[in-house]
C-alpha cells in the first residue's frame, strides 16, 4: 500500500508539470471562478438590483408604446 502512495505522488508530481496538468489547473480555476460569479449573481442584492432595473425597463418600453409620438412640425 505504501508502494501505491508513493507511485500517487510521483505521478501527481509529473502531471502538475506536463501542459495537460497545466490545463487541468487553469480549467479547474476557471470552474471555481465561474461558481463564484454565479453565487455572487444568485445572492439577493444582486437580485434585487437586477429586479429593479429589468422593471424600470418594461416601464419604459410600456409608456413607449402607450404615449404618442411627438411628430415634429417644420
């Protein structure tokens, strides 16, 4: 069983060296970052932010529809 840990190591010690190690960090950082974004996207000040602006813009986009056109007369 020791003989096993040992070989583990060994081989954990290469694949941080070789470029499919390197990838394997980089794409495994890319995973935790994007986790985080997500959780700091999905926590309730964001949400409510967001809310708040996407009801600002139906407003908008509703009195646009509902007023009149102002036509400029030459």
């Amino acid at each position: 069983m020791e003989h096993m840990s040992a070989m583990h190591q060994m081989m954990s010690a290469m694949d941080g060296s070789m470029p499919s190690g390197i990838v394997h960090r980089v794409l495994d950082a890319t995973s935790r970052l994007a986790g985080d974004f997500l959780v700091v996207l999905t926590s309730r000040p964001v949400l409510v932010v967001l809310t708040a602006l996407l009801l600002l813009l139906a407003n908008a986009a509703v009195l646009r529809l509902l007023l009149p056109k102002r036509t400029s007369r030459p």
